[in-house]
C-alpha cells in the first residue's frame, strides 16, 4: 500500500488542491450510476415481460424470470474476475473504457430482444461491467486522492448505485419498453467520452517507468503549477517537485511496509487467552 504526500495544513473539501480529484471521481461514476439503473430496470419491466403482452412474443416464466434476475450476480463475479486480471495489465483508463462496452451490449440486447436468451445475455453482461466497476473504479479512485478526501471520495459509489436503482425503477415504470434502452445507451457514451480528459493514475505510470507522463498526472490530480521547465536548479527546490519526488519514492520502494513474524501471531493468541480467563 502506498501513502501519498498531502499539505500539511488541513484544507477543506473544496480547497482548489482536490478539484481535480472530485471532478474526476464524480466522473467515473457515471458508470456506476448507469449500472444502478440497469439494476432497477428490471423489477418494473417483469410485469410486462410475463404478460400476454410482452415483447419477447411468450411471457416469461417463473424459472425464465429467476434467471434472468440471478444471471446479473454470476455477471458481477466473473467481471470481479476478469478486470481484476486486467487492470494491472492494461491500466486504470484503458479498463474503464472497456467497463462501458458491456453495459451497451446490455441495452441493445434489451432493445433487439426476440426471446429470453437476449435477455440471459444482457444481464450477464450488465452484471461483468457492475462487477468491473466494483474493481476498478475504487482502485483509481484511490490512486488520485490525498489521504484527507479518500474515504469521502470512495464512499460516493453507493451513493451513485442507489440514485442509479431509482432511476431505473422511475423510468422503467412510466416510459415504453423501446424507449427507455435508447435514452439510458447515452450515458456509457457520455462516460467514455468524459473520462478521455482524464490522465492514468501516476501510481500506475510510475510501476511502468513513465516518470515523465506521471509527473504530469500527478501535478493534474493534486492541481499543482509545475516547476519551470528551463530553470533546473529552482526546480529542485520547488515545493510540487518535492512532494512529487518524495511520493515517487514511496511508490517504488512499495509505500510504507512492515514485516510480519510469527512474534505478531503469538501476541494475538496471548491477548486471547487473557481475554477468555477475564471472561470466565
């Protein structure tokens, strides 16, 4: 685990030194807002999908019905799986881009849907993207933020996933089968454009060797003026360039580490038996 440099004074949540991390967070969790709403679009639809009326043609049964509510949590496991495998390999940016692509898949095969297994599909693939995003966006989100705003920063996707359900549970009840995909497909298009602004996570580039480009991420993130380019020996004594060289340091030496003995196992198992006698 590594720990970033942060001022030292304590500055409030709005201070310029985050904006750039808040921007960002609120950012990504478009995605997570969208998987709320492709969470909620369910419950509402089931109505119409097991009626005479449904859109598939035959209304679905009851075992039809529990599979395509359930096929979202092996989905939401295999993305676990899957972008957990990826993110160290292709990066924090590159992973989120491909977060959206399912979720897109998801509702072109609501639209286009001619029987259940369409809907057997998109669930699994709504629940790899939902899983993904459980995955990839804690980890940047973490990367970029000062000490003092991470456990604020990170605690907003709930938020996103219960605003996204309630969205979806609205629009699914008072809009037409067909038109809800066509509005809701917007929002992973809106994502994947929002975040091509945004820089990889100067951990990331730093584990590459990427000294240059995570200088630059990480002066964006933490919205620092980088020392003048020209004049190298002011730039060793300029505050950013300090702080960059001394978060640098902790990343490649692998943060603040402490090892483990079996001295460590042996004081907890001392503490328990003094708690169990203090209990009898």
């Amino acid at each position: 685990m590594t720990f970033d440099t942060s001022q030292p004074q304590k500055l409030s949540l709005f201070s310029a030194r985050y904006r750039w991390q808040i921007i960002a967070t609120m950012t990504v969790h478009i995605m997570t807002l969208t998987h709320g709403i492709a969470v909620g679009w369910l419950s509402p639809s089931l109505r119409l999908l097991g009626s005479d009326h449904s859109p598939l043609g035959d209304p679905l049964t009851i075992t039809e019905a529990s599979w395509v509510g359930s096929l979202i949590g092996l989905g939401s496991m295999t993305g676990n799986i899957v972008f957990g495998l990826l993110i160290d390999r292709l990066g924090r940016k590159l992973c989120m881009y491909f977060l959206a692509i399912p979720n897109m898949m998801y509702w072109i095969l609501i639209y286009t849907a001619q029987d259940v297994t369409y809907l057997y599909a998109g669930r699994f693939l709504a629940g790899m993207s939902g899983g993904g995003c459980y995955v990839v966006l804690p980890i940047f989100i973490a990367e970029i933020a000062d000490n003092s705003v991470r456990g604020a920063l990170s605690s907003m996707a709930m938020m996103y996933v219960s605003m996204g359900m309630m969205v979806g549970f609205a629009l699914a009840s008072y809009l037409s089968y067909y038109l809800m995909p066509c509005i809701i497909i917007a929002l992973p298009v809106v994502f994947m454009l929002a975040i091509f602004g945004l820089a990889e996570t100067p951990q990331f580039l730093l584990r590459r060797g990427q000294d240059v480009k995570a200088e630059k991420s990480f002066y964006f993130y933490k919205n620092l003026r980088p020392p003048p380019a020209g004049d190298k020996e002011s730039s060793h004594h300029d505050a950013a360039k300090i702080e960059f060289d001394t978060f640098r340091l902790q990343v490649l030496s692998g943060g603040v580490t402490e090892s483990i003995t079996w001295r460590d196992f042996n004081k907890m198992s001392g503490r328990s038996v003094n708690i169990s006698i203090c209990l009898k």
